[in-house]
C-alpha cells in the first residue's frame, strides 16, 4: 500500500514531530545527531585513508602509546 501525502503535509508533519522529540525527549534527539555525526566523521576517516599511504601495525601502536 503506497500512501500519497502532499509534500506540503510531509513537511508540516516533520517539523511537528522534530518540535515534539524536542520539547519531550531532548536527549533522544542528541543522541540521534551525536551518532549521525559520529558517521559522517567515520566516512570521511576512511574516505581520506584510502588516498594515504598504508602504514605498519608497530608505527600506529606507537603513535598510540605516546599519545597515552
């Protein structure tokens, strides 16, 4: 079954439904976005890995360990 909403109608019923999350569940809603952001950063980390060169196990645990 394929529902037919008026784009005009899917819009209003979004911004009522993001203004509820808001006012009701706001730790919901950043926790949502955190992990949204969390994704976006991760694609870019390995878009940008996959133009550098590879490395060794070692040199990363290194950077690791004087990082800590």
């Amino acid at each position: 079954m394929q529902a037919n909403l008026d784009p005009q109608d899917f819009k209003q019923t979004v911004k009522e439904a993001l203004v509820e999350l808001l006012t009701e569940e706001p730790a919901v809603l950043r926790d949502l976005l955190a992990e949204a952001l969390e994704d976006v950063v991760f694609a870019d980390a390995i878009r940008e890995g996959r133009t550098t060169p590879m490395t060794t196990r070692e040199s990363v645990l290194e950077v690791l360990e004087d990082a800590g």
